[in-house]
C-alpha cells in the first residue's frame, strides 16, 4: 500500500463516463491505453481527491460545496474497479469546519482523516470505509493537546498521526480503544520527522528523524516500534565530520535487518552532494557508503548529450588534478525498491523557481499549501542500483523538461514489473516513460497522449497544472488530470472542463509471445 496516496484538487466537477480504448506502437515497445473515465464540469462541486486502492480500483472523494445556511458539508465516495466501472457510491455529511487532513488504504478499507481544532486540543473524526460494498463508520478521537499532522497511517484499528506539537516533533497511536499513546522516545526540541513508514504485514513502524548536534551538523536515526509502542531497535547513522544527512528512506521487509539510504550535504549547506547507503542487523552498523553525484554515470543526462559530456570530462580532468569539484543539487528522495539481490533508490531532482500566476495542482493526502507566485521545476528523476553490500552498480536517469509545479513533491513514479524498472511522468498531456532492464534501456523514449474517450474534442490547456501519474497495481500506471476541451456541438457552452482517468501500462515483445 503506497503510505502517501497523490491526489489532485479540482473546482466544479460533476459526474459521468465515458469510456473509450487506443493503442499507440513506439519502436519494439508499446505504451497501451487501456481504458478512460471522464468527468465533465458543473458548479456544484468543490474538488476531488483520488485515492489509490489497488486491485480494489480507484476511490474519488468528491467534495461539495456547502449550500449557505447548512451546517454540514456534503461527500461523496464513489469505488472505480480497475475497469473503471462504478461498483457502489455513497453520501455522507461532515461538520462545516473540519479539514480533511489525509486518508489511507489497507486491503479492502480505506480509512479518512477529518480534522477541527477546538480550545487546545484537535477534534479528529475517521471514516472507515469498506472497499466490498461502501457501508463505513465513523471513529471520533482526539489528540487531548494540538498537533500540526504530517503523517497518517492507518491499519484496520490502528492509527498513527505524526507532526508537531509544541514546536516540537511528536508520534501519536490509537488502537481499537481509542486513547492517545504518545510514542516514546520521538519527542524533542532539536529533531526532525523526515519519514514515517510501515509495514502492513507486521505493522512495525519506523520513524525516521533527522537529528542535530551543537555544532548544527545533522544525523538520521531509524525508531523502530511494534503497534503496541514498543521500542524494537534504534539505528542512527552519524556522518564523519564535514557531512550531513539531510534525508532518507528505509526498508521494512526484514524485521532483523534494514537498509537506510539517502541524500547527504556538506556541513552548513542545504543541497545534497550525492547519497549514502547503511545497513543494519539488529542495532548494529554494517556499513555505510556516500557516493557524490559526480560518480554517475547517467545523472548529468537531463543537460543535453553536449553539456552532459563536457561536464564529466571536467569531472575526469579535476579527479586527476586531485581537484575538489561542487555539484550540489535539490534532492526529494522517492522510496527504496528491491528486486531480488539488489537495491535501487529512486528520487527527484529540483529548483525553486518564480511564477506569475497561483493556482491549486496535485499534492499528497496530507494538505500541501501552495507557494503564492513561486514554484518548483522537477529537472529529472533517478534510480541508483546497489548490491547487498551497498557497492554502486550503475545509475538511470529519466530528464522531465523542466517540469513546473506550485507544491513540492513527487512528479515522476518509479514502478517495477517482470524484472523490469519502468519510470513514467505526465508532461503537457502526453504520458512519457522509459523502461529499463538490469544496466540496459530497452525502451528510451515511449510516449502516448492522454484519452479523453471523444476523438473529436480538442484540448484547449497545452500545459494544464494539474496533472499526475502514479504506479497503480501489477503492471498498471494510473494517469489522472483536468483538462478543458472544445464542444462545437454544444452551443450553449463552447468548451467544458474534465477531469480524466487514464489506465497505462507497457507492453513489451518479451511480452507478447
């Protein structure tokens, strides 16, 4: 289950379907368009939010806006199977005043995180919805003092909410009794949650936190706990001097030994230099390895092939003058995947960057705030493969084309299928992607638009700002948007306003026999 589901934000949708399919051939490869659902545009409703269920389908959380003088705002949920049909929708009110903060799925629930603050303490409802047949019940709990949530995790009766509480980083759990169990060992003035991740198997949690000393250089330290808050193993990771560790990921599936990996910076800066790798066996260091940037072979890719060359050739002649050389680069660090004896580590490159118009685009399921006229270009995302022993295998790149963005977070998604790693983003409605095979790439530039369902419609939006991709289930990629199109045979109203879902994944001829 994908901890942080991508949502988008939409103004006045409405519903309805159409369904269409296509194919489009590119060289030995193909990027299939399996199915489309279409949402065209009404004044009744506020946004929508799409919730990741896996082999469940899709969940769209529809919110409408509050008629004037009512007291409580109108839902809707509404399951897609992965066909996109329609298998039940439900209705159901909450309280003017509270803020959706996030939501999350496990196997065949999916669980929604409602929020009011009120004096000193934050008033949390969770709807707990049932994927078979969408009855679902609502769960009042409260945190007793205020919390600014970051993270949520939900496994059947149990939940977690992360954040900051008093300026000061903090872990609640409740389980099926509902009182708050502060975590221990999390809450401190110098600490930083960088990641919360669980297993759903075990449902042991591990809490990563960036840690500061006097002297302001920072470590990563992995908590890990049982659901019933007890204390498995702590495993910290101090850098030598002149290094920090800004941030990282971590593995779950081994409950005896991890992997800890991650972006590092020179002490006193805030761009990461390149990234480390550790592993753990119980509460013990087995290794730890930093790689500069400038070790890639293919990282340098999104420059174009001349400027790419030229800079590793400087990087060649500087190493053999026994020259120091600075590349320091804006790192959001994606996940950790395995595939059989290896490790790849998947992340994203950025820069802040001035706009000059403010809008609403996708986010995660915890609330982002939009930057007021700036924003963020994603220049190339990465895959960095290691051995068991953390030795660099080779490196891919995936160049994005200065993809611009008003909130910061994941853009391109990294999924891996029949051995193979296939990277994918959603730029200026086409869907691109490149497939990789071990040190090899079978397929560099695949490309398909994406599908309204009538062939005759033209979109009027070249670079819509809202639009995402992310891994869906077994070799599928969910592709999701708004977009205006033209209705010349509408004469009342010109063009209209959609939103779209498009099911995407890629054939290969390995494939086919």
């Amino acid at each position: 289950m994908p901890r942080i589901a991508t949502y988008i934000c939409l103004y006045l949708i409405t519903l309805g379907l159409k369904a269409q399919s296509g194919i489009q051939a590119v060289r030995g490869g193909n990027l299939v368009n399996n199915k489309q659902f279409i949402l065209p545009v009404s004044n009744e409703i506020q946004d929508v939010h799409i919730i990741n269920a896996a082999k469940k389908g899709v969940v769209l959380l529809i919110n409408k806006f509050s008629k004037f003088g009512a007291s409580q705002s109108e839902r809707v949920l509404m399951n897609l199977d992965t066909a996109f049909a329609v298998r039940w929708e439900i209705s159901f009110f909450v309280p003017l005043g509270y803020t959706l903060l996030g939501w999350d799925h496990f196997d065949e629930q999916v669980q929604l995180l409602f929020s009011r603050k009120q004096y000193r303490k934050e008033l949390l409802s969770i709807f707990k919805i049932d994927l078979n047949n969408g009855s679902f019940k609502e769960q009042k709990i409260s945190t007793v003092f205020p919390i600014e949530i970051k993270h949520f995790e939900a496994l059947n009766n149990f939940i977690l909410l992360a954040g900051i509480a008093n300026n000061k980083s903090v872990v609640v759990t409740f389980n099926k009794n509902n009182i708050p169990h502060v975590v221990p060992g999390i809450y401190g003035n110098e600490n930083e949650i960088v990641n919360v991740i669980i297993n759903d198997q075990t449902g042991i949690f591990s809490v990563i936190m960036e840690e500061k000393n006097r002297s302001k250089n920072s470590s990563l330290t992995v908590y890990g706990y049982t659901r019933n808050n007890e204390k498995l193993f702590i495993n910290k990771v101090v850098p030598p001097l002149g290094r920090n560790l800004l941030s990282g990921t971590t593995t779950t599936s081994n409950r005896n030994s991890r992997y800890l990996a991650g972006s590092f910076s020179e002490i006193g800066k805030k761009l990461s230099k390149g990234l480390f790798i550790s592993k753990f066996t119980e509460d013990t260091l087995n290794f730890l390895k930093y790689y500069e940037f400038a070790n890639f072979e293919n990282f340098f890719e999104f420059l174009g092939l001349d400027k790419a060359e030229k800079l590793k050739e400087r990087i060649k002649r500087k190493t053999e003058e026994g020259k120091k050389i600075n590349l320091n680069y804006r790192v959001i660090i994606h996940e950790i995947l395995q595939i059989e004896n290896r490790l790849i580590l998947t992340g994203e490159v950025y820069f802040p960057k001035r706009a000059h118009f403010q809008t609403l685009t996708p986010s995660s399921s915890i609330a982002q705030i939009p930057y007021a006229d700036s924003g963020f270009n994603h220049t190339h995302a990465f895959a960095v493969v290691f051995d068991e022993e953390g030795n660099l295998l080779w490196d891919h790149s995936w160049p994005m084309k200065d993809m611009f963005f008003l909130t910061l977070g994941k853009k391109a998604v990294f999924h891996l299928f029949a051995n193979r790693l296939e990277v994918y983003s959603l730029e200026k409605n086409k869907i691109r992607a490149r497939i990789f095979l071990d040190q090899k790439v079978i397929e560099n530039q695949l490309e398909i638009s994406i599908s309204l369902g009538v062939d005759s419609d033209k979109l009027l939006l070249e670079n819509p700002k809202m639009e995402s991709v992310v891994s869906w289930y077994d070799q599928f990629i969910l592709a999701f948007g708004r977009q205006q199109i033209l209705t010349p045979s509408n004469i009342n109203s010109p063009y209209e306003e959609v939103f779209y879902l498009n099911k995407i994944h890629y054939v290969g001829k390995e494939d086919t026999k």
